[in-house]
C-alpha cells in the first residue's frame, strides 16, 4: 500500500523532490584560499599599518612599562590609548596617542570611549590629552630608544613583550 502524498506548502509550484543539486567546491563558512601574492600583499598592508597606527612594538612597550596613566591620581599601567580615528575602525597616528589605564580608556563610565570624545574626557578629569599626547612623542624621541636599549641590555625587554 502506498503512503498518500502530503499537500505542498503555500501553493508551490516546485515538483515535491528535486534531483542532485550542483554544488560549488566551496562549503559555507569557509574562506577562498588566497594566493601566495595575496598573502604577500596582506603582510606587507598590515605591517604598514602597523607602523603607522603604533610606529613600534618598543614604543607600544615603552608607553605600557615606562609610562603611567595620564589622569592625575592614577598609578594604573597604562595601555596606548588613539585621540582620533580616520574613520569608522581605523585608529589614528601613534603621534595622537595618550597613556590611559584600561578603566580610563574603555571600561569606566567615565572612560574615553564612554564619554565619546576628548574635550568630554578632559572636561570630566581636568587632563589635556592633546598635550599629553606631544608630550609622550616628545620623550619617546628623547629617552625611548635609550631606555629600550637598557631594557634590552638588562633582558627585561623580553618579559616585557610576553606582558604586552
């Protein structure tokens, strides 16, 4: 005895079973392979920006280790916080960068990213972070590559860069 046939959802017009569909070589959810040039390309984009949203790894460590958090009474180590964006997701230069703890930066209420802006920030913590800013270039040219140097010298570098 054969079973009866169930009636089609919402009038469709499509014969009950189709045969084999013809599938591509790529399954959902994964990336097409990139090419050797590709990848090439990609490296060299994100050194680039690299160089220019932090210009150094030892600047990134120098700021983190050498530095404290640029809000008066605050002793937190402090992370590189960027004053502007060129765009929605693209950091600015590392010569708009202030020291910020990570709470001042992005977790407090009161933080840099709550607030939405610089003069909100400064306005609520009585800082300057344009100054502070210059400042932080203006010693990093100065004393950052002696100081990295040292820290290299003394092999405290190295744990340094783990902590980062």
């Amino acid at each position: 005895m054969t079973k009866p046939r169930r009636p089609r959802a919402h009038n469709s017009t499509l014969p009950r079973r189709t045969g084999h569909m013809k599938r591509s070589e790529l399954r959902r959810g994964q990336p097409k392979p990139k090419s050797k040039a590709q990848r090439r390309r990609d490296e060299a984009r994100k050194a680039e920006a690299f160089a220019r949203k932090y210009h150094s790894e030892e600047r990134v460590i120098f700021v983190k280790f050498a530095m404290r958090c640029a809000v008066p009474g605050c002793d937190a180590r402090p992370e590189n916080a960027h004053l502007d964006g060129e765009g929605t997701g693209r950091k600015g230069a590392y010569t708009r960068i202030a020291p910020l703890c990570r709470g001042h930066h992005r977790l407090r209420a009161d933080s840099l990213h709550a607030l939405g802006s610089v003069s909100a920030f400064d306005a609520c913590h009585s800082t300057h972070l344009d100054a502070v800013a210059k400042a932080v270039d203006g010693v990093w040219q100065s004393k950052g590559p002696s100081w990295v140097a040292q820290a290299k010298a003394d092999g405290s570098y190295e744990a340094m860069r783990r902590a980062a």
